[in-house]
C-alpha cells in the first residue's frame, strides 16, 4: 500500500470512512467486502449527476459546493454545459491543452467538455511556460485554458522561446480565474492574435460572463456581459450601483448553490432579494460589461480610504525585472493599515533597497500614492495554488500574526 495512504490513518475525521482496494489494511475497510451484494443491474430511472467541488481556499478554508442538480435523463448534457460547448467552440476534433491539474474545477470541467465532444484532452504535470508552447505544437493544440499568472511566465520567455515553435493550431485561448492587466493581455492578444476569451464565474455557477478578443479591445478591461444570471452592483447598504460605481457584485436569476452543511455561509452568500455573490468588488459601464476591481477581502483600510489591491499589483507585474507580485494591507499604528508590496523577481540577486525605491517610483508614476506600495519585500516565491491563484491568505498570516487579521 503506498505511504501516502499509510498517512492517512489518524489524519481524517473520525465521520470519514477509509476503503481500500484490491487488499486489506487496519484502517481501512475493504472496498469489495462493502459493495459485495449490491445489485448490478442499471437504476430504472437514472438521471445526469453533476460533481460537488470544493472552493480553491485562497481566502480561507476550502468549501464544498453543491450546485443545482437538473433532472435529465442520464447521458443527456445539461444546458450549461451544452452552452460552454458552442461558447468555447469544442467539437469532436478538439485538442485541449490543460497545464493546471484536474483536482480544480475549471481544468476538471473543460476536460470533461472535451472528452464529451469527443476530442483528445493534452493534461500536464505541473506548468511550465516553454514546455506549454511546445506540446501546443507537438499535438497540434486547438483549444487551451490559462490563468494570468502563466501568461506572465510565458511573457517573460526571450523572444528567442517565444517563437521557437508553430502555434498556427490554435484557435481558441481561454482565460479566468483571477483578474487580469490590461497590458498583459493586449501583449497576449499581440502575440497569439485575438484567439483569447475571458470568462468570469465560480465554482458555485451563479453566474458567468464571457467576452471575446474582439469586444475586449473595444472595452478594455471588462470580464465581458452576463450569460448566466443578471449582474447587480451593490454598495455595502444593498443599493443598486449606477454604472462606473464599485460595489460588491451580486447575480439575480442565476443558478442556486448551497455550501456544503455549512447554513450560515450559504446564508452570508445572500442577500434579502435572494441574489448571491462570491464577494467580488466590480462595476457595470454603461453597455453593460462587467468589470472587476478585486475581491472585497483583499481590500486595504488605510486611513479610512478604501484601497483595491489589483490596482498597484495590475501595475508593478508590467516592470520588467518582477516575475510576480502580491499588495496587501499590514498593520500600521497611524493609518491601521499600511500598503505592502511582495515581489517576486525574475533574478532575486536583484532584491535591495534601491529596487524597492525603483519599484514603488513605477508604481508612483501609473497611481496615487495612497495606492502604492509604502514599502516592499522581495520573496523567492509566491505562495499560489497550481491553477495560479494567490493564496493571499498566507502572506497575510505573516503580517497579522498576534493582531487582528483583515483575511
């Protein structure tokens, strides 16, 4: 039996039932003794289920989704996924390059659209810029899935890497996760051609927008118009938002979710009309595209000014020597909290104070200054799960240990 199964063994709640299969082992019931004696034979009315995923936990612990189950006939595909099929354009001839790992919901779902249309799903190890680029060539690659953090990575390849393979199968890049600069993903589009769509949504499936390469260069920025459910931008007395305005971002006739026996968080998801949110601050222009500022639990309270993180972050990811970074509240006695750059650099032998001076001029000369960076420090690695999400969490731990946290 492998090791790591071995360690599971006073891990686990005691409510979690351990199986082992092909064998036996003191921990562990027997997989062939428990299902020995149930009947074979097919359900007399089967029906389509659907998986229950657990959030990513960037901003705390992961929770489990239970999202609203159709009643279809089994076999038959549900009319989301049937719409992410003509969104997305798979078809029975697709290759999906996945570089993130299918225990997350995104690389899990599109997979499984793929092989659905009947098409041939690439799945790698673990991301790797170069690598990436090369298995789109070696098996001619026409559909892909990326988060920002890996467009930077493949951005900060020489150009030599850039174009040392032929990317002419691809044809459709899609992008979410978390939100994106501008000028990264003009310098993508500027690179792979206006194959890119965004997309926003969560695990729950609330609600989902979608814009294309073309409708984003006409409105920079934006996370595209809704799809499913109807977008409402509330300020933090629960009044509509007119367009431009920041505020929490609410869907109403989206799809219903629940959290996993977990009442009061499922309950905090809602407000008095029965909209739900995923706590993420945005706001709707005039025609209707969303846009997002951040989550609302990043946000910094400095001196009483509401501070968006995303903003300086959007900036100093563009400077040429920082491979990632990460802006956050810290403690400060005179303002309650402070503005904290993190970078990660391309060649940390760099990190000094007279980048540190350079880094938050950069930023100085893009922003404000209340929403720059006061100070920065330099870290080998940022800690992101490996669908590329900031676990922001952590490095605020960092900060707040022994203090009141802001998570």
């Amino acid at each position: 039996m492998s090791p790591v199964a071995s360690e599971l063994i006073g891990n686990i709640s005691e409510k979690v039932t351990l199986f082992l299969v092909g064998g036996t082992k003191e921990g562990f019931e027997s997989y062939e003794k428990r299902v020995y004696g149930f009947p074979g034979d097919p359900l007399p009315d089967p029906i389509t289920g659907t998986d229950m995923l657990y959030s990513s936990g960037t901003t705390g612990r992961p929770k489990g989704v239970k999202t609203q189950l159709d009643d279809l006939p089994y076999g038959e595909l549900p009319p989301s996924t049937l719409g992410l099929i003509l969104l997305f354009g798979f078809h029975e001839e697709a290759v999906y390059l996945s570089p993130a790992p299918l225990y997350h919901a995104a690389p899990l779902r599109f997979v499984m659209i793929t092989i659905r249309c009947g098409g041939t799903a690439i799945i790698m190890d673990r991301f790797d810029a170069l690598t990436s680029l090369e298995l789109i060539e070696r098996y001619k690659v026409s559909h892909s899935q990326w988060v920002p953090t890996m467009f930077v990575r493949m951005l900060r390849l020489t150009e030599e890497e850039r174009n040392r393979y032929d990317l002419s199968t691809h044809q459709v890049a899609v992008h979410a996760a978390a939100p994106i600069s501008v000028h990264i993903k003009q310098q993508m589009i500027d690179w792979w051609g206006p194959i890119l769509i965004e997309y926003y949504a969560g695990t729950e499936g609330n609600g989902l927008s979608a814009v294309n390469s073309q409708e984003w260069l006409a409105h920079k920025g934006t996370v595209g118009r809704p799809i499913i459910g109807i977008p409402h931008i509330l300020d933090e007395e629960g009044n509509d938002l007119p367009p431009g305005e920041v505020g929490t971002i609410y869907f109403s006739d989206g799809r219903d979710f629940e959290y996993h026996n977990d009442p009061e968080k499922t309950a905090a998801s809602r407000n008095e009309k029965g909209w739900t949110t995923l706590n993420d601050v945005g706001y709707l222009d005039s025609e209707g595209y969303l846009y997002l500022t951040d989550r609302k639990t990043n946000m910094i309270i400095s001196g009483g000014v509401n501070i968006y993180p995303q903003e300086a972050e959007n900036v100093l990811i563009t400077h040429p020597k920082v491979m990632d970074v990460a802006v956050l509240g810290v403690p400060n006695e005179d303002f309650g909290e402070a503005v904290k750059g993190i970078v990660q650099l391309r060649d940390m032998t760099e990190a000094g104070p007279e980048l540190e001076t350079e880094l938050i001029r950069y930023c100085l000369q893009h922003l404000a200054k209340i929403k720059c960076p006061a100070s920065i420090d330099f870290e080998k690695e940022l800690p992101r799960t490996p669908t590329g999400k900031l676990l922001k969490r952590l490095l605020k731990d960092r900060y707040w240990k022994g203090q009141e946290k802001r998570i």
